[in-house]
C-alpha cells in the first residue's frame, strides 16, 4: 500500500490544486456574482453560514501549507518565516480568510445577517435502491466520513498550527462524507442546494475522484497507525472507481439517475434543479432588492 514517493505527491499536488481552483473560484463568483448559474453547484455559499465556514476552514487549510513541517508551524511567527513574495500572500490571504469567516459567523449568530440569509426548507428525500455501483458510492462516503473522524482525533492533540491543517481536512471529508452518502441514497431536496454538484455526474465524477487521490496520496503518512492506512487506502479506491465510473458515463451519455438500480438517462434529477433553482431566484431577488 505504500505508494512511490513522486506518485503520492503528484495526486496530492493534483487532487489539492484542483480542490482550491475549483472551489475557491465557486465562492469567488457567488460573492462577486451571485446571480451566475454556477452558484446553483454550490448552494451552501449563497448562505452567510455556508460562506462563514468555508472561509473559515480555508483558511486553516492553506496556512499550514505554507510551512515547511506542519507540525512546527507558527500562525505568530508567519509571516516572518515565509519564503518569498508568493509565500508571504498566501500567509496574509489565509489569514483574512480566517478573519472574514469568523466575522461571518459572528454576524450570523448576533442576528445582524439575518435579512440576507435564505431559508432551507429540505423536505423529504425520495429514496432510491442501491444497485452495486451505488453501495460502492455508499462505503467511498463512509470511507470520508471515517477519514474525516481520524483527522478530527488528530486535530485535538496537535499544536495549533498543524491542528489548524487537521481540523480543516476533518471538516471537508465530514461534510463531503455526509452529503455524498445522502446523495447516493435519497434524492434529498436539502443536499441537492446546498451541493447541487453532487447531482451531476461531472461534479459528482470530479468529486469521488479529487477525494480519492487526496486519501490515496495520505496513506504513507499513517504509518504509524495501520488500521488507518487499509481504512484510507481501500476508501480511495472504492472513492476512485466510483469516480471513474461517474467521469466515464458523463462523456458516452447524457446527465442521469439511478433508480431502482438502473442508471436511467434523464436531464437533471428534478430536487436538484427545483432546489438550485430557488437558491439562485432567491439570492437574485434579494440582490436587485438592495442595489
């Protein structure tokens, strides 16, 4: 299981570059252009608490990164020991991430954001059966969800700045982990906006895939915890494969759904394009209302 030390970093390079790029540009257009299309994909950032945490979690993830060992990483000293000019604005945009995320957070919970906040009514999800491809999209799920948790656990006994780095991973495989298993179960009208990508099959491909080489490229670091390394390896490829297969059947087809544990072709599944559809005409309206 121990993979070649150039290959574990080129799908950590990979799967981590393509994980900022892509959602870092989606909370880029929701907070500069929120009445684009694309943030029907990312219903959770036209959200003052959805915003809040992804900022705030941001933040810890990319400060970490900047440091030559994580575990001696620190936030006091930054910005003195970075490399560089591209280094020093990685540091000073993290730590205005973390600043923006907890003023968010703070001005949810006083109450003063609340006339900008868009209700979730999530309603009940129409339950779909699991065919073989969907339980192997079942265990890749739970494979986060306990990856996440073994990030949680390392979170509480590190120092701050490598418990920055291990509490943000925690909180994107939990959240990750949760949605796609629901998603792979129900056709949930909450799952479908606030991650609407999760019902597309490019999305959802893209999705299984970066996860997959994230886990994948961190086994070599669980050496000294086995369970966790067969936990994390077997996960990434099941997370992998299900990707794959999501990737495939989006280029040879058109977008579709399962049901009853036949992949039936379809435009989109209808929660996620009612669901993202009254995110984004309510975040418009709201928008036009204020200008």
């Amino acid at each position: 299981m121990d993979l070649d030390d150039n290959v574990r970093k080129n799908m950590f390079k990979c799967s981590n570059g393509l994980f900022l790029i892509f959602f870092n540009l989606a909370a880029a257009f929701a907070s500069l252009a929120p009445d684009l299309r694309l943030t029907a994909y990312f219903g959770y950032l036209v959200t003052v608490s959805g915003k809040a945490l992804h900022f705030l979690l941001m933040g810890f993830y990319i400060y970490p990164l900047t440091c030559k060992s994580r575990s001696k990483c620190d936030p006091f000293r930054a910005f003195d020991k970075a490399d560089g000019v591209f280094d020093k604005l990685l540091v000073v945009g993290s730590f205005t991430s973390i600043i923006l995320g907890i003023m968010l957070l703070v001005l949810r919970c006083t109450g003063l954001s609340s006339h900008r906040s868009i209700g979730l009514q999530g309603g009940g999800g129409v339950s779909v059966a699991l065919d073989g491809f969907g339980l192997a999209a079942v265990v890749a799920s739970i494979g986060m969800i306990v990856y996440g948790i073994v990030h949680l656990d390392k979170c509480m006994n590190a120092k701050l700045g490598k418990a920055m780095f291990e509490c943000a991973v925690a909180g994107f495989t939990l959240t990750g982990g949760i949605a796609s298993l629901l998603s792979s179960v129900q056709m949930s009208p909450t799952v479908a906006m606030l991650f609407g990508f999760l019902y597309h099959p490019l999305g959802r491909g893209l999705f299984y895939m970066l996860i997959g080489f994230y886990m994948c490229s961190q086994t070599s670091y669980e050496n000294d915890h086995k369970t966790h390394q067969t936990v994390s390896f077997v996960c990434s490829i099941a997370s992998m494969v299900v990707g794959s297969v999501y990737l495939v059947m989006y280029c040879f087809g058109n977008s579709y759904m399962r049901t009853g544990g036949v992949v039936t072709y379809a435009t989109q599944p209808a929660p996620a394009v009612q669901m993202r559809t009254q995110v984004v005409h309510s975040y418009q309206t709201r928008v036009v209302s204020y200008r």
